[in-house]
C-alpha cells in the first residue's frame, strides 16, 4: 500500500502536470479532496523538499516537483508496453500538448530481383519498392547473392563487406522512406535553446537515434535535464513501427499515452 508522503508526492506531481504551477497544501487538498489538514500537507512538503522531490522559491509560494521526482515518477507511469496506436490522434496530441513524435516503419522488404539497365543502372526489386543505383559488374554479382535477404540484412552485410556506396544508398533511401516526424518545431525550439550541435539534430531529424534507441524511458543520456523520450515498438496501421516521443517531464505524458492507444 502506497504510504502517505508518496501519495502525496503523486498527487502534487499530477496537480503540477495538469495546471504547469506550484501548488499549495490547501490547493493541492481542495483538489483532490484530500482527507489530511493543510498543516499536515505541509509537513509532508517540508520533508519532501528536505530529501531533494520538491522545490519552493520562497517562504509563502507553492512547491514545485524537481527533475529527480519527475523521473522517478515517470519511471513507474511509463514503463510498459504498446500494441496497437492511432497516428491520427499522435499527430493531432504532439501538437496540443507539445511534444515531438518520432516514428519509423520497422518493415521487412526482402531482395526479390535485379534488372541490369544496360550496364549502366541496376534497379533492385523489393517486395514493396525498387532503388535504382549505378551498375558494377562486381556489385551486380554481389547483390545476385542478397536476393531473398531482407533489406535490415542487406544494410549490414553491405557495410561489413565494405561496400560503402551501396549501404549508403539503400540505408539513406530506408531512411527517407519509413520515418516520420510529428511536431518537428517543438524539437527545433528545444535544440535551439540548448544550442545543439548540428550532428545531434541531425541524428535526430534522420532517424538515427530512433534506430539506436531500445523500449524504455532516456533522460540526460539523450537529452538536457527536465526532458525525456520514451521509446516504444508498437502497431501502426497494420506495420511494426518504433516510437519516440520527446518532451519535457512536466507534459502530460500519461493522457497522450491513454488517447493514442487503441484496443
């Protein structure tokens, strides 16, 4: 059973989520209906803001949660897994509440034929796209190999075999192709404001990242204090797809999660 200065530790964190202001005891007790005193409350704060979960600019404002209380909180609302989501919605919420949704198809093309264009031009047929890139007779040998490999395997086989011009094409095209970016100005304003170096924002913006990134939450790891991404594999009109959402802790995370998900 949870204990009364962690329920009280959610509840002021979700009361600064919802209104984005510090929060008093007897707000924060009319809010939620709260059964304990205000002077009681206020305790609790007092010794919450000793063990480092909530902050106070001065003597009569409302306490704030910190970073460290915000991901802790987040550790235990977001850790689970996704199945099916709706883009509709995500593309709609990302901007509603601030966010920036990263999404990349995860599919599985495999290699089914090569058309030699007069030794000039191959174009290689994938189950759902062609590429069209510049004939070798060597390479043309190679790739007869790849047919029935999926594109993932090609990618890696091509860059660790050295055949650097290929797995740059394919892997620029892959891409172009599967990823999409909800609410891009809402990165673009935080890599601004945290002066970026242009090679992270274009990791982010290539889709980079994303393929680096595994299911859970990422903290300073990936981004500067207060801000998160949360990466999860889930269904995407009918494609397995990953996703990173980017925000601050203080965004409502939890409502975007309950909206997007469908049953």
């Amino acid at each position: 059973m949870i204990d009364k200065k962690e329920f009280l530790l959610q509840s002021i964190i979700k009361a600064y989520i919802e209104h984005c202001e510090p929060i008093g005891s007897s707000q924060l007790k009319s809010m939620y209906d709260i059964a304990y005193s205000p002077a009681t409350i206020r305790g609790y704060f007092k010794k919450l803001g000793d063990e480092g979960y909530l902050a106070q600019a001065h003597a009569s404002s409302g306490r704030t949660p910190t970073t460290e209380a915000l991901k802790q909180y987040w550790h235990g609302k977001l850790n689970f897994k996704l199945s099916f989501v709706d883009l509709r919605t995500i593309e709609h919420l990302a901007q509603v509440i601030g966010l920036t949704v990263f999404i990349k198809e995860l599919k599985n093309d495999k290699l089914v034929n090569i058309i030699n264009i007069q030794d000039k031009y191959m174009i290689l047929e994938f189950d759902n796209f062609p590429i069209t890139i510049k004939f070798s007779s060597a390479l043309y040998r190679f790739l007869q190999d790849m047919i029935g490999l999926e594109i993932n395997h090609i990618i890696k086989i091509s860059k660790d075999v050295g055949a650097y011009e290929l797995y740059e094409q394919i892997s620029q095209f892959v891409k172009k192709r599967d990823l999409s970016i909800y609410n891009t100005k809402e990165f673009l304003r935080l890599a601004l404001s945290y002066d970026f170096d242009e090679s992270i924002i274009n990791s982010f913006l290539n889709g980079e990242v994303i393929d680096k990134c595994e299911e859970g939450l990422y903290f300073e790891e990936l981004l500067p204090s207060g801000y998160t991404a949360i990466c999860h594999e889930c269904n995407i009109k009918g494609y397995n797809s990953k996703m990173l959402v980017v925000g601050e802790l203080s965004k409502d995370f939890e409502y975007f999660y309950n909206q997007i998900s469908m049953s």
